[in-house]
C-alpha cells in the first residue's frame, strides 16, 4: 500500500517554540504594545511567531552591507530566502562544479539573526547554465538529480523548506513544455522530489508556482499533480503560492484556494508576495491576503519578493511593505493588524 504522507519534524512545532521565545524576547525589551485587553507585537517577524507563522523576505547577499537594508531584515523579519543565489545556474555553472558562496553567506546571516530559511529552487526552466540548456534525455535527468543532490545535501538540515520545482505549470493547467517536460517527460518532477527528499530528509519539501492565487484552471492543474503525489507516495509536503499581485487583483477565491491544498493534507505557503499599488487600495490587498494566511491553519508563512521598493524587481509598481527610503507603508500597518489578529 502506497504511503501518503511521511514522518517529519514538526514545522509548527518548531515555529511555536520559536515564538515562545521571540514574545519572551520583546517582552524583556519593552518590544510588545498592549491596546486594548490583547497584547500585539510590533515586527512582522514575532506578530506571525506568534501563531506559530514566520514572516520573510527575499534577499540579495550583497545588499546586506547596506546598513537600513539589513537593519530593517533584522528587525522585521523572521525568514530569508535567496532572490538568485541559490538557483542553477549560480550554483552549478559548471557541470560538477558548485558555487555556494551566495547561499552561504545568506544561510549564515539568518543563522546568526535566528531566521530560518527558505531554499529557491532546485530546479526551474529558467536561470539554467548554458551546460544545461544542450542536455537531451537521460543526459539531462541525471543532471537535474545531480544538481539536487549536490546542493539540497549541502544544506541539508539548514533549510527549513525548498522550493523543489518552479513553474512547471501553464495557465490552462497543462504542463510547461519546457526542456525538462520535453526530454525527461512527465516524470521529472516526481523525479526531483525524490531526489531531494533523498538529499536532505528533514526538509519541508515545495511546488512552487505563479498565477495560481485563485481557483483556476492552473491551480486545478496543480491540485491534480499534489493530489496523485500523495495517493501514491511521492514525497511532497507543501504548495507555495508566488502571490505577485496588484492592488485591483481578484482575491474572491484566495482564501478557498489555500483551504483546499491545505485539506488534502499539506503546507500552503505565500512565497513571493507583492502587491502593486499604494494608499488604502494596496493595503487592503495585503490585509486581505495577510487574512487568508491566517485563517488557514496550516498556512506556515508569508514571504515578501524583497524589503524595500527600492530594490524590487517590480521598482515602478511600488509593491512591497517599505518605500525607496525604508519608511512604513500603510500596507506594513495592515499586514502587521491582520497578523496580530490570530488565535
């Protein structure tokens, strides 16, 4: 009989003893406001601890030296995960030959500021190495394996959660036809996350996708592949959800669509999220998003594609929590309230 699920370390667990810690912490700094008659944190980072949540940001190593780019990573949050420095092509540019300085340095900080972290990605149809990109066949299945195992067994046991495959889905629901789908075929995701659930065992193991936010023929499409995994066994523990939004965007079913993945019995995360916009309409977007994590108990967490406009791939639509100069958005204000507001 195949196995659906697999034993694994407690991720809310682990975060609720976290937060234990963290409200211990702030409590002893003069960190935790008290309106009215419930206590509320004033970081991202400890209001989602508190429900056993973290709260991140996508990083890039060498804007650490930046004193308010760190500073307020520091301060505000709780979880990091790399922007680009953990991909193929910056970890294996030569066949064989790994390149984990980026990763390192940004595994190192979260270690030495009590983040934890998210892996991105093992393996994606973009932001391969040239060596890739010419592989046929079997040539390029035990590549990927390769590659997974060289990196996920280098950080096994420092990674809170992978994101195994990136964007492996159209918008109809079908596979991308991407040279992984067209020399490996239908068997390569299954493929990569055995390989890396080989590689390091402890690992909240991801699919990770975009445009998926709602109930959709991309999401059905992903809902079908999660629920055959775990019918027969394949190692899958969790769906991240890229949530690059706009503040007029359809968030009716966004909710409905965490619940469902979480009913089938694995981990929603919000994995790149940002919002375009400004004022009260961006705010309301990420109240309402914030809100949707929240409600859905096995929602582990929220990561925002940055920290600061100033630096987001998306710089023009202004989408993240802090300005160009690091100031507070009204947005920050309602995801602080909604993540404040869990039981």
């Amino acid at each position: 009989m195949p196995s659906t699920s697999r034993v694994r370390p407690s991720r809310r667990l682990a975060w609720s003893a976290a937060a234990a810690v963290t409200s211990a912490g702030l409590a002893a700094t003069g960190l935790l406001a008290f309106p009215g008659s419930a206590h509320a944190a004033d970081t991202l980072g400890a209001a989602a601890a508190e429900s056993g949540r973290y709260y991140g940001a996508a990083v890039a190593p060498h804007l650490l030296g930046e004193g308010d780019y760190a500073g307020t990573l520091n301060r505000e949050f709780n979880s990091i995960v790399a922007e680009n420095v953990m991909k193929w092509d910056a970890t294996e540019p030569n066949r064989g030959q790994f390149n984990f300085s980026g990763g390192d340095q940004l595994v190192s900080h979260a270690q030495n500021n009590g983040m934890s972290v998210r892996g991105h990605t093992l393996v994606w149809h973009a932001q391969q190495p040239g060596w890739v990109q010419g592989l046929t066949g079997n040539n390029l299945r035990q590549a990927m394996l390769d590659h997974i195992d060289g990196v996920a067994g280098h950080y096994a046991g420092k990674i809170d959660s992978w994101d195994v495959v990136n964007e492996a889905f159209e918008w109809d629901g079908s596979r991308r036809q991407s040279n992984l789908q067209q020399q490996i075929g239908n068997g390569w995701i299954e493929d990569a996350f055995r390989a890396a659930d080989a590689a390091d065992p402890g690992a909240t193991l991801c699919y990770n996708d975009y445009g998926t936010d709602g109930v959709n023929a991309k999401s059905d499409g992903i809902y079908r592949m999660v629920q055959d995994f775990l019918a027969r066994g394949v190692p899958i523990d969790c769906v991240g959800f890229q949530s690059h939004l706009d503040s007029n965007s359809d968030l009716g079913s966004y909710r409905q669509n965490l619940q469902r993945f979480a009913d089938l019995g694995v981990d929603v995360q919000i994995t790149e999220l940002d919002i375009g916009g400004s004022g009260s309409a961006q705010a309301n977007a990420y109240r309402t998003v914030t809100e949707a994590c929240v409600a859905v108990s096995r929602c582990t967490g929220i990561t925002t594609w940055g920290i600061t406009d100033k630096y987001s791939w998306r710089g023009q639509d202004t989408p993240l929590l802090f300005d160009g100069n690091y100031q507070k958005k009204q947005a920050y204000t309602a995801v602080l309230e909604a993540l404040n507001s869990a039981p």
